[in-house]
C-alpha cells in the first residue's frame, strides 16, 4: 500500500498566505500494458475528492475552510480511477459553499506561479459552482488559491492523457450548441409531461441521435451546458451515468436570488448511452449539448496554465489594448489561434468567460467566428453579480472566436487549453 501522507507546507512571507497539502491513501497494482493516450479523455464515475467541511481529500487531518489568500494542494493522480502516470489534465467541478464574504478560486498546475485568472466567483451565503479542466502539476497535484474564506469542494469526472496509460481514452468531437432538454416547452421530454423537474425526479436522455449527435455515435462520454431557473429555493443538479446509482456530488448550484444558473457539465454515459440528471428541488432544467467523445479519431486536449486573454476593463485581448465595456449587443471577436501557447492550426479552445460589473439580467453566447450566431447561451448573468462558465469553442474565421452578450458588461476570459488533430 503507498499512502500519500499529509503535509503543511510554508510559504514565503511575502506572499501572506497558508498551503495546504491534501493527501488522500490510494493503492497500486500490477498495470496492464500501457497504449498512447495524449490528449484523450476517460471519463470516470463522479467522485468527491476534496471536501473541506469534512475533511475529504485532506487525510481527515484538516478540517474547515481555507482562509483569505490560502492555497490548498489536491493530488489528482492515483485518484478516482485517476492513474499514477499518464495524466495531462483532470476535469473538476468546483463548488464554493459557506463563504462569509465575496471573493474568487483559482485552479492552477502546483509548481507553477499562480496565474492572473479565476475559476469561481462567489459571494457570501451562496453555493457556487463551475467546471473547471485543471492541468496537473507538481507531484500529480492541482492547487486552489482562495482569495477570502470559504469552504471547497471538488467532484471528479475524467482525465485527460498526457503521455502513455493501461487504457486508452476517447477522442473529442466538437458540434454546434444544440438544446437537448428544455422543461419549459418539452424539449427532450419524450411522454413526460412539459414542466419543471419535481424535487428528487430524474431525468434520463439518451445521447446519440439529440442535438446533433449521430444516432450510430459510439458515444461515451457528454460535455453539456446545463441551466437551471425558475426555482424558488436553493438547490443542485447532479448529472451522472443511468446505470450507476446517483453520486454525493453536484454540478450546479443555484439560488432563487440569481434566478438562472449554467455551469458545464461532463459525464460519462451509461451502458445504454445515457445520462440522468437530477434536482434536489423543483426547477425548470435547460441542457445544450457542447460536444461528445467516442473512439472515433477526432481532436485531443492539451491543457494550460490558465492565462488571461480577454479582459475589457483594461484592454487585453482587445484591437489597441484600450478598455472597451462591452455594450449591449455586443459581438467581441477574439484572437486565439497562434497565440499564447495555442498553435495556428488548432480547432477549439477552452475558454472560462467571467462577467463582471453588468448593467442589467443577461447572457453570453460563444461561436466561431465567420458562422452564424447559435440560438444558444452558456451563461447567465443579473445586476452585481459576478458570474463565470466554461465553455469549449470552435476557432473560426482567422484564428478567432466570437462572444456576444446581450447587456453591457464587462467580460473576462481566461484560457485553459486546447484542442488539436492527433500528431
């Protein structure tokens, strides 16, 4: 048995802030023989590996929230199906819960500086959630900066290949947004009837021939965009494979005081290429599919340090460097391909859009550029509230990728990595 032990680490004074190192025992085996996995993804059943209410994926030797400008040390490999060796990137789904006051998580490689970007933007009282695809650091560990108190919790869904593993993943295939399920109007509802998910229901939809989907698609795993509003008491989603019994975990949160919620969501499909969806209370659920895996050869991910590439309270990302809020209605087209560590040739990217300092209740929609616009968003905002999604993008036109917002905001994104054709 090789167990992982718990260490506190010190960090230079400087920097006036604690790390935390979060240990969990794992076991290892005899291991099959190992097959070129790059870029590809395995998805793995939900799994909490880090609660700090609990103590979960600290070794039970640290209980309680991370203080202002903490750091917090997750080890990702050997983990939840996770493998020692052989992982380039794990996809998380990061919850803030109990915060006592406004601030932001950042999810970075251990090992490397702490980049200027953010995951969760959270406020005090409120649960919040995004998914995030956090390249691996140092000793197969992701760390978490919190930047005031909060507790965090962090459910794993799948790895993304780096080098070699015993078993080989899928590849991406990347579709335009496609509404899949809408309880409003009874899209994807088959005989149900068209109305909100009562408390406890689950939803199942089979995957291969919804939104654009192939119906032959050997489909093993979704990325999907899923919304929820009109509930009236705070609540969760939790999106898992039918065949399995429903996890401890969540993927989105929400609160009736920010009527609607969207956060990505990946998951593996169940033996019958479906995936359930459940609400721990009454709400509207609306899920746009993003895109599928399969055996099929497609493009791979490589993961990044999270780097800033848009932000237009200061100019970056924007033609002049100048600061340009956006207006309502505005497109921002943005220059991906060729730079910050994205090759020319590359088909998508990884995106984290924040929205901050908003006039008013609106959305975001992201495309390639040089396409016609989707009749689809991936994420909602109101009035003062600071709200982040992640949404993988077709590059288009000239490299770019295209962001609308329908209310003037301010918009932030941050680059997380990228997909490419196989080497």
């Amino acid at each position: 048995m090789k167990t992982k032990r718990f260490t506190m680490l010190a960090l230079h004074s400087l920097a006036l802030c604690g790390t935390i190192a979060a240990t969990v025992a794992v076991s290892t085996g005899s291991a099959a023989a190992a097959v070129p996995v790059r870029g590809t993804f395995t998805p793995v059943d939900p799994v909490r590996i880090l609660d700090t209410r609990d103590g979960t994926g600290v070794a039970e030797q640290r209980i309680g929230p991370l203080g202002a400008r903490q750091i917090i040390e997750i080890d990702v490999t050997g983990v939840g199906g996770v493998p020692e060796s052989g992982a380039g990137a794990v996809v998380l789904n990061v919850t803030v819960t109990e915060a006592p006051g406004e601030g932001y998580v950042t999810v970075y490689p251990c090992g490397e500086a702490r980049p200027l970007a953010s995951n969760v933007n959270f406020r005090r009282g409120v649960n919040v959630a995004n998914q995030v695809t956090a390249k691996v650091g140092r000793d197969g560990r992701v760390c978490m900066y919190a930047s005031s108190q909060t507790q965090l919790v962090a459910d794993l869904s799948g790895w993304y290949g780096d080098d070699f593993a015993s078993v080989p993943g899928f590849y991406y295939e990347q579709l335009a947004p496609a509404r899949i399920i809408d309880t409003r109007d009874g899209t994807g509802l088959g005989s149900r009837a068209i109305g909100q998910m009562a408390e406890g229901e689950i939803l199942a939809i089979t995957i291969p021939g919804a939104g654009g989907v192939p119906a032959d698609a050997d489909v093993r795993a979704a990325t999907m965009n899923v919304t929820v509003t009109g509930a009236t008491q705070p609540g969760y989603i939790t999106v898992f494979p039918c065949d399995q019994p429903r996890p401890t975990v969540s993927n989105v949160n929400f609160d009736p005081s920010n009527p609607t919620m969207a956060n990505l969501a990946t998951s593996r499909t169940s033996s019958t290429e479906q995936v359930c969806f459940y609400a721990s209370v009454a709400t509207d659920l609306v899920v746009d599919i993003q895109g599928y895996f399969s055996p099929t050869p497609n493009v791979v991910f490589t993961g990044l340090t999270p780097v800033r590439v848009l932000d237009t309270r200061d100019g970056t990302g924007i033609v002049g460097s100048r600061p340009a809020r956006a207006g309502r209605g505005t497109v921002i087209e943005l220059q991906v391909a060729g730079q910050n560590g994205v090759p020319a040739d590359a088909k998508a990217v990884m995106l984290n859009v924040t929205i901050t300092e908003a006039s008013g209740r609106g959305y975001v929609t992201a495309w390639p550029c040089g396409r016609i616009r989707p009749v689809a968003s991936f994420l909602n905002f109101v009035r003062g509230v600071d709200q982040a999604n992640l949404t993988p993008v077709r590059i288009g036109d000239g490299g770019k990728v295209c962001l609308y917002v329908n209310e003037g905001t301010e918009v932030v994104a941050d680059l997380n990595g990228f997909y490419t054709l196989p080497a």
